[in-house]
C-alpha cells in the first residue's frame, strides 16, 4: 500500500491511505447519524437568484437587436440549405448521395446510401429528415469554418494549444442540455438558436482532429520543406494541409456525427425536423411512433458516417494512391454524374416534392404491439427490478444526499477528490459544489447525483463483464465491434426508446437509457485495457502456474488500472449527460428544472441556474475521475 509519509510522534508508525480513508468514512458515517436532517437546502421554486436571473432575460430581450444580425444570417444559410435540398426534391437528394457513395467509396456504398436516403422518404419522415439536415449542414459548415483554423493554429502553437485546451475540455464536459439555456437566453427558440447550441456543442472535435493531424505531419518533412526555401505560409499550404487532409476529413465526419446528436436534441428549443416527432410522441408514451423517428435518426447518422468516413479516406493521397478500383474513371466519374443527372430530371416524370404514398410503411403499429405483448408477459419482471432497484439503491442514496448535512456532502465530496485525483482536484471540487448551493439548486443537484451514481455503477458492472470477456475471446469481440460502432453513432435521445418501453417514465427509465448510452465507450476502453497488457507479462504469468481467474485479476485488471479508471470517467460524463435528457421520460431534477424553463416564462431564471447546476456537476464528477492514479506517492496529488 500507498504511504502518505506521515510518522505518528516518536513510534514512527506509518499512517497508510486506507487507514486514513477508512478513518475519514467511519467519521463521515458517525456525523450523518448525528446531524441527517440539519443544515440541508430544500429545494425552494421562490429562491431569489431565479427571479435575478428572470431579470436578466428581461434586460437581454430589451437589448437583443444587438444579436439580432446573427440570427438572422444563421436562420437565412438554414432556409437557404433547406430551400436547395427541397429544389433538389426527393430523387435529387437521393441520387446526390448515392453518387457520393460510389465516387468516394463503391458502387456498394453508393447502393447502400441511395437506399438509406429513400428509406427516410418510405417511412413517411422526408421532410422531417430534411429539415434535421439543412441545419446539420449549416452548423457544421460554420463549425468548420471556425474550428478548421483554429485547429490548424492549435495544431501549429503549443501555447495556443495549452490555452485552448481547457475550454475544449470545459465545452466537451458539459451535457448537450446544458447548452440550451443560455442559447435561448441570447437567440429566443427556433432554427437560430439550434444551429448556434449544435455548433457549439460540435466544434471541439473539429478543433481538436485538425489540430492533431497537423502535429502529426513528419517533423522531418517539415524541415525538408523549410531547407529548400518554403515560408511559413507555403508549408502550411503546400505541406501540412495536404499530409493532414485525412485527418481534416475525420473532423468534417466526427463534427458532423455530434452535430446530428446536438440537432435532435435542440427541439426543445423549437427546432424542427425528426427531433420534434421523437418528442411528441415520446411525451404521448407510444414507443411504435418514436421507434419510427428513431429509426430514421439512426439512418441518417449511418449514412453521413460512412459517406464522410469514405470522403475523409479519399482525402488523403496515399490511400488514394493504395487504392485500385475497377473500373477506374468511367466509376469514379462518369457514374455518379450519371447517377445525378438521372435525380435532377426525375422531376420531369414524377411528383419529387412527395415521396409516393404506394411505398410507404411504418413500424407504429407493430411495434407498438410487440412493446404491448412484451409490457404485458415482463412488467412483472422488468417492473419489479426497477422497484427493488429504486427501493434498496437509488432512494437511500438520494436520501443520504439530500439529508446530509450540506457541509458534510461537501467536504466528503472533496476527500473523495482528494484521494482519487490529488489536491487541486479536490480545491475545483469544493468551488463547484459551493457554486451549486448559491444556485439554490443543491436538493435537485443531490438528487440528480443520486441517478449518476447509481447508473455509471451499473455502467461499469456491465461494461468491466462485457470488456472482459471481449479481450479474451476474439469471435465474441468481432461479433460485438460492429453493434457499438452503430451504437456510437446514435444521437442521445433514440437510447430513451427501448428504456421507456421496457420501464415506464419514472426516474429508473433514465438510468437504464444511460446505461445502454454509456455502454459502448466502456466496454471498449476495458477491451482495450486488457489487450494493452504485455504479452511478456502474461506469459510469465501463465508460466508461473496463474489460473484464467488469477490471471485476469492479479494481472491484467491491475495492470490497465489507467484504462478501467477512464473508462469510470466516461461512463460518469455520459451518464450524466443521458440522465439530464432523461427528464422526458420521467427522470425530474435538474433535466426537469430545465425543460421547464424552455416551456414556461416565469420559470426561465431556474431553468437558466439549472443549466449552469448541470455544468457545475459535470465538472465535479470529472475533476474527481479525472486524475484518478495520478496521485503521488507522498499523498499531496499532482492531478486534477
């Protein structure tokens, strides 16, 4: 064990971290049974800084014309997408993608695009899935024309990088909802404010590859470069540009995946597009119209994945060059144009302002039946776990947080941090929960921590079974790889579908959509920490006589300590982020308090703190996983 280096007066006995951990929760433990119930902060709907904050919508709403420009340049590149893709009509759109397809990919690709595309017409969701696009496209557009250089200077300067980082991660913590209150607050509801809380929400990844792409172009190319004679100006354009276009086209495809998670989300600030179906019909409970919208969310995210995935391949002259496609030319030319001129004149034979009646099918109905057979033979079951669950877990939990004493929380808060990730750490820790309590928000938050914790505990039970299992069985771990890439490709909300339809809107149903939201990124960061570990290391383990199960635990667990320990701090984030979301379904809370400041006047200004609740609870999660094992030996902490 860790020593902490402190001597105990003259017998020099040493005082290890578990001690002192141990004595610090039997005393934790000893004050709540004392003092539960005092000093706590009920959550009241009249705090004073909610009606401040009211005021100071009012103030913006007076001097708004100042904003006023970029809204409405923003909603005008919007109308303008939307008006080119509705000119394009439904077999324009869907030529246009096929051809993409097949000019940077195959023809494979260009089927399966085309199909997708008319898939979301078949479902009785184009204009719907349309309207998510054009403000997916105009966001990312200005993501990227913002974010592109800005990663070439971060890419290019480490002190620009240093200072950039920080709000990177500090934009990248925050929940999607988050984003929303104060984007309102500027921008009022509709197109505008959407595309501005989708840029926001997506230009990190853009910054963040670009720049990586940039430092990873050969320092020896570069020297080559500037020793025949280049400037500054012609290397970045006649040298690192080219040799980082594949990582640029990463940022176009990763910015463009967030931002389609972003778009949907957005309207429940009156964005329009498959978004508001997913809402109305998950406000109505009927699963069978939700799986509709979901599962045309689900299209659109796949098919720009694999479109711009294959783009960002095609960038980058060396792969173009490793490729060989038969056909050469008369493929990658002379078909997509085909293809698109055939989409353009289609209008001339058929009605492209409609997608015909006579192809049209929907799974409402089916769905909605299954969902009723399965509620009806498992609701027992499925019903009884989320009680014992909520019973036995989630209400002591919430119950010790809310009548905790608030100082206690606090300070047990920041040992935790302490422990885990170091002093500063600890120091961010208490500043956040400080900042919650003058928020007027501390029952709300506590409760809202209450769901974190109970489902990134789930998370990781599941994710460490799962990511075990898939580093040691190389059939379950292919079978597996292609169901979390889908996975990661949904937007946030289609995960509230299957959750609602197995537990009813209650504050559980959240937890579970969390659960199979944050999965994915766990299960792979475990699979990943487990297959790190040195072969060397394994066999000389195995050589010794270790069991598979000494093996796995006196070994490899220990040895990707680093990776299970981000795995923690990713399930945490996502949870979170879910959770807040999960206030549709039944979740209440911060999510509550915020959804309600869109939808009601009087209740902007908690609407508006609770955003900043959510931020301020993010970051005290992370600070505390953050830096986990980066703690120093003599106990002071460099992490955080």
């Amino acid at each position: 064990m860790t020593a902490l280096g402190a001597t105990a007066g003259a017998t020099g006995l040493r005082v290890t971290r578990r001690t002192v951990a141990g004595v610090l929760a039997l005393a934790a433990v000893v004050i709540f049974a004392l003092f539960h119930g005092q000093w706590t902060l009920p959550h009241n709907d009249d705090y004073d800084l909610f009606r401040t904050l009211n005021g100071v919508r009012d103030w913006v709403d007076q001097n708004r014309t100042l904003l006023e420009p970029i809204r409405l340049a923003i909603a005008g590149l919007v109308s303008l997408l939307d008006n080119l893709l509705a000119s394009l009509g439904w077999p324009g759109v869907i030529a246009l993608a096929a051809a993409i397809g097949v000019a940077f990919g195959s023809i494979r690709l260009g089927l399966i695009a085309g199909f997708g595309f008319a898939t979301l017409g078949a479902l009785g969701l184009w204009d719907p899935s349309m309207a998510t696009l054009s403000m997916v496209l105009a966001a990312v557009l200005l993501a990227l024309i913002i974010g592109i250089p800005l990663g070439i200077f971060a890419g290019r300067s480490a002190r620009v990088q240093a200072g950039m980082s920080p709000i990177l991660d500090f934009m990248q913590i925050m929940p999607a909802m988050a984003y929303l209150t104060p984007i309102t607050l500027l921008f009022l509801i509709g197109v505008a404010p959407a595309s501005v809380a989708t840029l926001i929400f997506a230009i990190p990844a853009a910054i963040r590859i670009t720049a990586l792409g940039i430092r990873e172009v050969s320092a020896t190319t570069v020297e080559a470069a500037r020793s025949l004679g280049a400037t500054d100006n012609q290397v970045l354009r006649k040298v690192l540009i080219p040799l980082s276009r594949k990582a640029i086209g990463l940022a176009v495809n990763q910015t463009i995946m967030l931002a389609l998670s972003m778009v949907v989300i957005t309207s429940l600030i009156g964005a329009p597009g498959l978004g508001r179906n997913l809402q109305r019909e998950l406000s109505k409970v009927n699963v069978g119209g939700a799986f509709d919208a979901g599962i045309a969310i689900v299209i659109l995210a796949i098919m720009l994945d694999r479109l711009t995935a294959a783009v960002a391949e095609w960038l980058d002259p060396r792969e173009r060059a490793a490729r060989k496609r038969p056909g050469g030319r008369l493929v990658t030319v002379a078909l997509p144009i085909a293809i698109v001129v055939i989409g353009l004149a289609a209008p001339a034979f058929l009605d492209a302002t409609t997608f015909p009646d006579t192809l049209l099918f929907s799974f409402r109905d089916p769905v909605n039946a299954i969902v009723g057979w399965f509620t009806g033979a498992f609701q027992p079951i499925t019903l009884g776990f989320k009680d014992l669950a909520t019973t036995l877990v989630l209400n002591p939990l919430e119950g010790v947080l809310t009548q905790a004493p608030v100082w206690l929380v606090g300070a047990s808060l920041m040992a935790v941090a302490w422990f885990a990730s170091g002093r500063r750490a600890a120091v961010i820790v208490g500043v956040c929960a400080a900042l919650i309590v003058v928020l007027g928000l501390w029952e709300h938050s506590m409760q809202t921590m209450a769901t974190v914790v109970v489902g990134t505990l789930l998370t990781l039970a599941i994710g460490l079974v799962i990511g075990i299992f898939s580093a040691r069985n190389d059939r379950f771990r292919a079978f597996l790889r292609p169901f979390l890439d889908m996975a990661q490709t949904l937007p946030a909300f289609v995960y509230l579908i299957p959750a609602l339809a197995l537990f009813n809107p209650t504050r559980f149903t959240a937890i579970v959509a969390a659960v199979i939201y944050a999965l994915p990124p766990v299960i792979r960061l475990v699979d990943v920490g487990i297959r790190s570990v040195p072969a060397a290391v394994v066999e000389a383990s195995t050589a010794s006589g270790a069991t598979a199960a000494q093996l796995l635990w006196k070994v490899q667990l220990p040895m990707s300590r680093q990776a299970l320990l981000l795995a923690a701090n990713q399930g945490i984030v996502m949870v979170l982020s879910m959770v807040v979301i999960g206030a549709l379904v039944g979740a209440g809370a911060l999510g509550y308090d915020v959804i309600t400041g869109f939808a009601q006047g009087k209740d902007f200004g908690k609407g508006l703190a609770a955003g900043l609740a959510i931020v301020l609870l993010g970051i005290l999660l992370d600070r505390i996983t953050q830096g986990a094992g980066g703690v120093r030996r003599d106990g002071t902490g460099t992490a955080g």
